[in-house]
C-alpha cells in the first residue's frame, strides 16, 4: 500500500514539470517571447538599480539558453524523479529551476487586483511544490522497506 502511494506521489509530482517541459518544447517561441517580455518587466521594475538593469538585459540576450536548460532540468528532473532514478538528484534539479522560476514569473508584489491574486495564489502553489521536493530531497522518493523493528524509507524512520 506504502510503495503504491509513493509511486503515486512520484507521479504527480513529476507530472507538473514534464507537462510544463513538454509544453514549452511545442509552444518555443511564444515561451522564449514571455520569458523575455518577463525579464524585460524585472528590468523596469528595478529601475532604481543600474547594477539590476545590467543584469536583466543581459539575461535577455540569453533567453533562449536560459529556456533550454530550464527545459532539460524540468525533463531530466522529471523523468528521474518518475522513474524513481536518483530521485534525491531529481527532486534538488528541479529545485534548483523551480526557485528562480518562482520569483520571476510570479512576481505578485509588482501587479494589481485580480492578476495579483492569480499570481500569489501561482507563487504559493510552488512553494507547495517546493516543498513535496525538499521532502523528496531529504528523504527520498523509493519505496519504503522493512527495516528492524520499524519502517524506513531513505533516511526518515517511521515507528
């Protein structure tokens, strides 16, 4: 029952980011506009800063790059954390793509009214997720074996 719920939670979790992955490889140039369109938004946001400024416009030089690995991580990441293949390596990739992904595209401070709560309720739902992958990262993502006189999966030990 334990090793089908946790093929289950591997599922889901990983659905989020080889759909997104997915998607982006069929919808390329539109994803590559918005993520420019977003990097250029960062850029008048922080208008205050020139060091800022710098930065967001040479990441915009370096959206398609920036895409592409976004991309392979959410892919790779994904179809490890599926199939349940270094699913500690898994979970902190996409981690690692997740947290920046957070921050700029659901930047819910900069917006109003109803795109604000759409972009908060966006930005919470990745902390959710960034949470069920810290999780996958401490402990892992495999079944759960027989261990003494208690369960063990990974390094957390259930009594």
């Amino acid at each position: 029952m334990r090793a089908g719920l946790i093929v289950l939670a591997r599922f889901l979790l990983s659905a989020v980011f080889l759909a997104a992955g997915i998607n982006k490889l069929f919808h390329w140039h539109e994803t590559e506009q918005m993520l420019m369109d977003v990097l250029s938004n960062w850029q008048s946001h922080l208008s205050f800063s020139e060091t800022a400024q710098h930065v967001f416009s040479s990441l915009i030089l370096f959206a398609p790059l920036l895409l592409f690995v976004a991309v392979a991580m959410e892919l790779i990441g994904g179809l490890l954390l599926l199939l349940g293949i270094r699913e500690k390596f898994a979970a902190g990739l996409l981690l690692i793509m997740l947290i920046p992904t957070t921050i700029l595209f659901h930047q819910f401070w900069f917006v109003e009214a109803a795109a604000k709560e759409l972009q908060q309720g966006l930005f919470l739902r990745n902390l959710a997720i960034m949470g069920g992958l810290i999780m996958v990262t401490l402990f892992g993502a495999k079944s759960l074996q027989k261990k003494d006189n208690g369960i063990q999966g990974g390094s957390f030990k259930f009594q």
